[in-house]
C-alpha cells in the first residue's frame, strides 16, 4: 500500500497520445483559464499563489482552474516542497497539435 507521502507527490499528467483536441478546446474555453494559459505561454514555470495573485482568485478558485488545465493536458504541475510549480505544456502541445498554443495566445 503507497505511504500518503508517495501519493500527495504524484501528480498524475495525461500522456500526449491522449490528448483530445475538444477536451482542450473546452477547457481552454473559459475566460480565466485562457488567461492562464496566456501568462504562462512566457515559459516561466508559476507557482500556484503567483497565478492567484496575478489573476486576483481565491486560492480554491485557482486551484479548480489548474485542475482542469493539467487534466486536459494543458499545463504541467511539479511538486517544489509545499509549493506547486505550473507550466505550460507547450512542446507536447505543439507536437500533437501544431499551431495551437499561438492561435491561443495571440
């Protein structure tokens, strides 16, 4: 059985093969999540309460959001300690669907 430990510090991803071009779509669809995917399209990695503070969210707000994106397979979260480092996934985006991150972003 996976100690609680293992469990909090794997954050599952979508490989790229299943990426799903309306899931995306949709996710992205969302006003404040495509602001979030344009702030992260610098390539700087964020930390969760930059993102918030950046986007004026609750805490809890923000996190659904970013839910949302990594599950869609949108942005990639790595564990820091306590904090959570969220960037975009921008190579295996534009490897599965080129052009995307620039009609989003531009």
């Amino acid at each position: 059985m996976p100690t609680q430990t293992s469990t909090r510090e794997k954050i599952p991803h979508p490989p790229v093969s299943a990426f799903n071009l309306a899931t995306i779509l949709r996710t992205v669809g969302d006003p404040v999540r495509l602001e979030i995917v344009r702030v992260l399209s610098d390539d700087e990695p964020r930390a969760c309460n930059e993102l918030q503070d950046l986007l004026g969210l609750p805490a809890s707000t923000c996190s659904y959001h970013l839910r949302l994106l990594r599950e869609a397979g949108v942005t990639r979260t790595r564990a820091q300690g306590t904090l959570r480092e969220i960037s975009l996934r921008r190579d295996d985006l534009e490897g599965r669907f080129p052009g995307l991150v620039d009609v989003l972003t531009g």
